[in-house]
C-alpha cells in the first residue's frame, strides 16, 4: 500500500481528525454507505485520496454538511484544531 505524503489524506482518517466521526471505524461505516461525495462523486472507499480544496458532502445526524479541505492534520488533536482543517460552505 502507498504511504501518504503531505499532499493526501486517506478520507477516514480526515473524518476523524476533523471530529466528524468518533472513530475512524465509524468513519468507514459512513463511507460504506456510499452517501460521502468527493467533489461531488459519490466514493464507497474509507481510503479515498483527499487534498486540500477538495469539496465533502457528508450525510451527518445534524444534517447534509458541505465542506472544503483546507488542511490536512497529522492526528486528532481539540475542536478548535479540527475546525481549522475545513470550512463550512454554506449553500444560500
């Protein structure tokens, strides 16, 4: 399997650095699902590639969210952390 470089990140580990999940198995459980969309393509893959700008859909409790990478993290760190590593696009 090809390590990651800085410039990806595996899809079910930026849910869970970015606090959308609980834990990474929960993360691929939602990405089974075929609901989470990688600018605007539906993937099944919890080892999607993911990069800085790429657009999310994600089908959470809360709601349908849309979001933007804007950085990828090294580990799960506090809320404030995680929410540097996206912004919220508000659809209006």
């Amino acid at each position: 399997m090809e390590e990651e470089d800085t410039g990806w990140q595996r899809l079910d580990k930026f849910l869970f650095f970015a606090r959308f999940c609980k834990t990474r198995a929960v993360a691929a459980a939602l990405i089974a699902q075929g609901s989470v969309r990688i600018n605007r393509q539906p993937t099944e893959k919890p080892h999607a590639r993911l990069r800085p700008g790429d657009i999310l859909t994600l089908p959470l409790p809360r709601g349908v969210m849309v979001v933007q990478v804007a950085a990828l993290a090294k580990r799960r760190e506090g809320a404030p952390q995680a929410q540097a590593l996206y912004q919220e696009i508000v659809e209006g």
